[in-house]
C-alpha cells in the first residue's frame, strides 16, 4: 500500500510475521534499495484485516488459497493458539473441476482455471446453518433438480473457443463447499473450520473467552460464498458450552480485508512507532528488523 500525503512513499506489507531475521532483512533491503520506498513496517495480514474491523481482539477467519484461524489480542498474534490449513479456494476449484468433467465440461489448463473460479464464485453456495440444511438440500437437489439448478453464461470469456456457452450446476452447487466444514466431503481428515475455531477458542485464557467468541472476523473471498457467516456461527454454537455466544461479523468488504486495514495502520500512530525509515536503515542495516521482533 503506498501513500504519497505527506510527501513519503510507504509498503504495508502483507506476509507471515514470523520470517527469520535473515529473510526480513533482505526483503526490507530489496523494498528500499530496488523500489526506493521511504518506509517499511512488516504485518501480518490477519492483523491487518482484524484493523479493517476497526477492532484489536478477536479471532480472524481468513480464507483464499489456504486457511488461516488466528488469534489476536491487543493488536498481537496469540501465534501458539492459530492454526493454517494448507488448502482453501484451490480445494473448491479443484473439487468443482471433477463435478465439471462429469457433466463433459474439462477445464484442465491454468487459463481455465479461472473460468472454474468464475463459475465458482456465481454459482457455488453454502448449505444454510440449521443442523440438518445440507441433507434437506441434498434431498431436494435428488428429487427436483431443477430447484436448485443455476447456469452462468460463458460467453464473455469463451471467443468461440469453448464448446459450451454455459455452465449449469445442480447439486454440485452446495456440495462442492461442504468440505469446508466437514473435510471428509473432499477426502481430507482435517479438522472443519468451526473445530479450528473452537480450538482457537478453548486455547485462548478464561477470562477473554468470552470477548473471543463474540468477536470473529471474516476475511478473504472464499468467506462470500452464500450462507458462509450464518453456517459458521451456527456451527460453532454447536460445539460451544451454552454461555458462550459466538458472533460472526462479515463485512461486505471482507475481500480486500487485507488492504483496507493497511489503509487503518498506515494513519495511525502505530504504523509511525513500527515503521523502518531509510534512514533508519541505512544507520542500522538489518539490525533495524529486529523492532519487530515478537
């Protein structure tokens, strides 16, 4: 994120707090010396989409192309209490790429891949959040397919290479997300997010369990799909003791999470207190990273 007001250029950089010092100190070296910025703070993108929320505790719920379920309290990571799965909106192309090769739809290339995402992200929903929303579905989707049957126009995108100028889906349409809170759907034996929410619940200390769970932050683009934020709270509602009453809270611009809270930090006192000037750098070298160090 670069911003210009005062007449210095900065990079809110969105990777893993916890890269080495050696790593830290030569991507710092390369923003500044290769891209002549005047300051660089390091943030952890959790973090940064907790500030989106204009909140500093909570638990992050951050799914793109993998899982992150992070603690933070005050502005700070809880980091032995979040958890990452290696898989997240690859998994749902790829699960949607074998509904579509049944139906004689082979979308195998990396341009094609898209064209999977696009259908994904028109088509694909969430099973609602009562216990038993999946298997209604399911039953529906058996005996009226056309209940639930939904197409996208591939038109746009196809420039007569395609022989089909549209994608229909049916049950395929909520099952292919089903693995998101029961992995076994997609052969996996992880555990479903709302487990690795509870997780991040039960780890954190008794006296901000409470605050925890009524604090839950969405963040990233697999969080839109229909029905997400009413699944996920109803499931952990499940699997919570009864005094604890989880919120979910799903800004409609939990997309770019990341970078608007960016935008949150880079006018705050805090980013001018974390920040690495060149100056600071050219004094200190890579001895400068070690502010952030935890």
């Amino acid at each position: 994120m670069f911003n210009d007001s005062t007449l210095n250029v900065f990079l809110q950089v969105s990777v893993p707090k916890h890269l080495n010092h050696a790593t830290q100190a030569e991507l710092v070296r390369c923003l500044f010396d290769d891209f002549g910025l005047q300051s660089v703070n390091l943030t952890h993108q959790s973090v940064l989409s907790m500030l989106s929320y204009n909140s500093t505790s909570g638990i992050v719920v951050d799914i793109g192309e993998r899982i992150d379920i992070v603690p933070i309290m005050d502005g700070y990571m809880l980091e032995s209490s979040a958890s990452q799965v290696p898989y997240g909106g690859q998994q749902l192309v790829d699960h949607l790429r074998h509904f579509l090769v049944q139906q004689r739809c082979s979308l195998f290339t990396d341009v094609e891949s898209y064209l999977i995402r696009h259908v994904l992200e028109k088509l694909a929903y969430v099973a609602g959040p009562d216990t038993n929303s999946y298997n209604a579905e399911l039953n529906k989707a058996k005996s009226d397919p056309s209940s639930v049957r939904d197409s996208v126009d591939l038109k746009p995108f196809s420039n007569g290479q395609l022989p089909w100028d549209e994608i229909s889906l049916e049950l395929g349409r909520f099952q292919v997300t089903e693995g998101l809170f029961h992995p076994e759907a997609w052969g996996l034996d992880n555990p479903g997010i709302q487990k690795l929410v509870h997780k991040a619940i039960q780890d954190c200390s008794v006296d901000i369990r409470k605050e925890m769970v009524r604090s839950i932050f969405l963040s990233g683009g697999v969080t839109l799909l229909p029905n997400f934020p009413e699944r996920l709270e109803a499931e952990i509602d499940r699997i919570t003791p009864s005094h604890l009453i989880p919120k979910v809270h799903a800004s409609p611009y939990r997309y770019h999470a990341a970078y608007l809270g960016a935008c949150v930090l880079s006018n705050s006192s805090t980013y001018e207190q974390s920040k690495i000037s060149r100056d600071e750098w050219r004094t200190n070298g890579p001895d400068s990273v070690r502010k952030w160090k935890p």
